[in-house]
C-alpha cells in the first residue's frame, strides 16, 4: 500500500487511457474519410438536403401526392435554383473581371502620384507600382487559371453532382426508413436512440431554416444598397451574399470582398466605400436584429463556441465542416441535456416505486 497509486491518481490514468483511445478512433475515422471523401462528402451533403427538404415531400404527401413524386418535384425546384446562381455567379465573375484589372492598374498610379506629391522618391514608387500591376495581374491570370482547371476538372464535377443528386433522392423518398434502420443499427435502447436522431435532424433542421431567412435577409439589404450605389450585376451581389451566408462568419467576408470588387470595378473607390458600409451594416447590426428571432433557440450554444467549431470544423474536414459543425455540436450538447434529464427522470421514478425510503430507512411491516 506505501507504493500503491492513490485512487484520484488511478481514475486520472484511467480517464486519460479513455480519452487516448477515443482520439485514436476520431483520428482513424477522419483519415477513412478522407480516403473516401468521393463518396462521403456527397452522402453527408445529402443527408443535410433530405433533412431540410423531408417536410416539405412530406407535406406534399399528406396532400395525397406519391413521395416519389413529391421528391422528384422538390429535387427539380433545387437543381433550378442552383443553376440559376451558378449562372449569375460565373456571368458576373468572367464580366466585371477585366473591369476590376484595368481599375486595379489606375488605382496603382492614382497611389503612385499621391506618393510623389508627397515627396516619395521616383524609384521606390516606380519599384512599389511594377510590383502592385504584376501582382494584379497574376491574381487576375491566377482566377482565370482557377476557372480554366474547373473546366478541366467537369468531369469530377459532374460525378459529386451526380451522386449528390441520386443520394438526395433517395434520402428524401425514403428519410423515415432509413432513419429507422439507422436507429435500430445504433444498438441503443430505442428511446435513446430516437431522441439522438431526432435531435441531429431537428438541429439540422432547424439551424438551416434559420440561416436561410438570415442569409435571405442580408441578400436584401446588400441588393438594395447596390441599387441605391449603381453597382452592376445586383442579382449577382444578391446570389453571392445569400450563399455566402451558409458558411458562418467567414462566408459573410468572402461576400463582401466580392461585393466591394465589383463596386471598385464599375463606381471606383467611392462606390467600393458604399458597398462595404453596406456589407457591414447587412452582416452585423442589422442582422443582429433579426438573427434571434430566425435561429430562435436553435443552437443553444454561445456564438464564441459556434466561431470556434466552426474554424476547427473547417480545419478538419474543408468546407463540409464549416457548415455543419455547428449544429452538429449543438445538437450533442442537445441529446447530453436530454440525457440527463431522462435519467433523473427514471431515478426519480424508481424512488417513488420504493415508496420513497432511503438507505437509512427502517423495513416496512409485512401485511401478514
């Protein structure tokens, strides 16, 4: 016993052994991912669109509408709807950028003349101005070689959409079966295990809906700005903002990067300053205003930690982790709550079904 480890010792070991194991088998998962993420990025993005999209199929069901027939409709209203954006986007991109090369070159000799106005030694301004052009024009040389290698790349495009489109399918004509097959999979008491589906479809769901009317909102507030600016391409800024919005905090600074781009191109710095008061006002204090009454409850966790799993989930798995690590934790931290409450629950019914007597308690007198 001299040498023995203490008790808060050994469980501090145990834990920790717990815990390492735990790490390995998040590691290996990752890294099975990874390997397959051709297949796994399209069914996770799936299970997200038969999540969002199941009420409505089952909606159009209770109006006596096969759901075969109501998928294959809501299926159709997607792929209409993303065509659409994709559309605008790349127009908008492949129109304004020579725009944006050609006031990039102006800006840097507006600089350079500021500069020699102020005293500036010719060389250094001559030196500082070839290396801005040359690094606009790679960045220009550079989006238009990224676009070029997306061509290129169709081919696996089409394969990701492809699945992506069949996998949805499925997911939406047939979301209660698997969820049923995948709770009885899971070897949890079905109590438990339809609280812990429930609440990743609810959270999912729910979170969805909410950015939705948020990143709806901001669209608004953006297009309108740009039509009171005289920026081009409004539907564009409208598109670009409103799918920026489901990427949390970071897809708001990507649209509006884009966003003041354009202006720059078409209005010059003036318009740039316009567009980006706007962009501040649309994704900060006006969307603070309707931001609680959309997400509601939904999250249920401080929006620190939403910024935090948000950056670690798009560390971990690129884009996919970006948008659903958020309520992915909310919607853990929901089922633990729940959890708990369950089994209080039933500890408090298995102290009323002993009548209440505690350890100390004397035996009750046998009715014979």
């Amino acid at each position: 016993d001299m040498f023995g480890a203490p008790d808060w010792l050994r469980n501090a070991g145990t834990s920790a052994w717990f815990l390492v194991g735990i790490a390995i088998l998040l590691l290996a998962l990752v890294w099975l991912a990874s390997l397959t993420e051709v297949i796994v990025v399209p069914v996770i993005v799936a299970c997200i669109i038969g999540s969002v999209g199941s009420p409505l199929v089952s909606r159009l069901n209770r109006w006596r509408v096969p759901r075969s027939i109501g998928t294959a409709l809501v299926m159709l209203l997607l792929v209409l709807i993303g065509a659409a954006c994709a559309v605008m986007v790349v127009n908008g991109i492949v129109k304004e950028v020579p725009d944006i090369s050609q006031d990039l070159n102006q800006a840097t000799d507006d600089l350079s003349q500021f500069l020699a106005d102020k005293g500036v030694d010719q060389e250094q301004i001559d030196k500082a101005k070839e290396g801005a052009k040359q690094g606009a024009a790679s960045s220009i040389g550079t989006l238009l070689q990224g676009f070029a290698s997306g061509i290129s790349g169709l081919s696996s495009a089409l394969f990701f959409l492809a699945m992506v489109l069949l996998s949805s399918f499925f997911m939406l004509k047939d979301g209660p079966v698997i969820r049923a097959w995948a709770e009885r999979a899971t070897s949890l008491p079905p109590p438990v295990a339809r609280l812990v589906s429930g609440h990743v479809i609810s959270s999912l769901r729910g979170h969805f809906a909410g950015v939705t009317i948020v990143a709806a909102f901001s669209a608004v507030i953006v297009m309108i700005g740009a039509l009171i600016i005289g920026v081009p391409l409004v539907a564009t800024i409208g598109v670009v903002t409103f799918v920026a919005g489901y990427v949390p905090y970071l897809g708001a600074w990507v649209a509006g990067i884009f966003t003041v781009l354009l202006a720059y191109g078409s209005g010059g710095t003036d318009a740039a300053l316009g567009m980006a008061v706007v962009q501040l006002l649309a994704n900060g204090a006006l969307q603070q205003m309707i931001q609680p009454f959309a997400m509601g409850s939904t999250l249920g966790i401080h929006p620190l930690a939403v910024l935090v799993v948000t950056i670690a989930g798009g560390a971990l798995f690129g884009s996919i982790g970006l948008i659903i690590a958020a309520p992915l934790v909310a919607a853990a931290s929901g089922i633990v709550r729940d959890l708990k409450a369950l089994e209080a629950k039933e500890a408090g019914t298995d102290g009323q079904a002993d009548g209440g007597a505690g350890p100390g308690a004397e035996p009750t007198a046998s009715p014979t």
